[in-house]
C-alpha cells in the first residue's frame, strides 16, 4: 500500500491579528508568486534574503539549515520569526510519537543539524510577527 501525500497540503498562508503563517513546503519563487503573500515581506525575501538562499530553497529546508553567521538569519531574527515543528516527544520518559513546538530563530539556529535530527524535528510552519513587519526598514 502506499501512502499518497498532496504536497499543496503544506503549502498554505493564513493570519490572524497578530502574525502571518506560512506552510514550511513553500519554496521562495511560490512565495513571490502567491499573490496573498504581503508585499512587504516578498519586498524583504527579494532584497535580503534570495542573495543568501536560491529561490527554489523550501521554508522547510532553508529553516533546518539556517546558522547565526548568515545574513537571512540576521534577516529573521529582526522579523521575531518563530518556527512551528514536529517533534520527538521525550525518549528519557518513553513515549511514543511526535509533539509540537515552537522555537525562535535564536533557538532554532543554535541547534546543530545533528541535535535536529536527534529530536526528530520536522519543520512545519514559518510565523512572523505583523508589527515586527510593519516597524521593518526596508
């Protein structure tokens, strides 16, 4: 049997009052394209960020990878960006399965790639915060 999974799934935008929501699938060319995306932030992915990432680099990957030396994450860092992820539930108390959390930027790139796959952390969602946003100079 195999299990058939629409990729369209984790591509998504929403808000609320306080912050934008964007599905970790999103490649940086379909977040340019999706016209629901705020200018602003395509205005900060055009300028900042695509001089450090290609463009055809997921939310998910770019996220997983990003480190403390690199522009884009200096970039994220101004914008209060958190990181929705998967994740090991506590293997110390034997349990079974996957839980959420929200990291930082901050303490997301300070996690090393082996800590990462150590707690199984699956990127899921990029969260920015509207006044962070709003107060950007770009």
């Amino acid at each position: 049997m195999q299990n058939i999974v629409n990729e369209d799934d984790f591509k998504y935008y929403m808000q609320d009052i306080e912050r934008y929501y964007f599905g970790a699938r999103y490649n940086y060319n379909e977040l340019l394209n999706n016209e629901m995306v705020p200018f602003k932030f395509k205005t900060v992915i055009t300028k900042y960020i695509k001089d450090d990432v290609d463009l055809d680099t997921s939310l998910e990957s770019h996220l997983y990878y990003i480190n403390r030396d690199g522009f884009d994450y200096k970039v994220y860092r101004q914008l209060h960006l958190r990181v929705r992820t998967s994740q090991y539930k506590d293997p110390l108390k034997h349990e079974k399965g996957f839980k959420e959390k929200v990291y930082t930027i901050e303490q997301l790139a300070k996690l090393s790639t082996v800590e990462k796959e150590e707690r199984g952390i699956i990127i899921r969602e990029l969260i920015i915060s509207k006044l962070a946003l709003f107060g950007f100079s770009v």
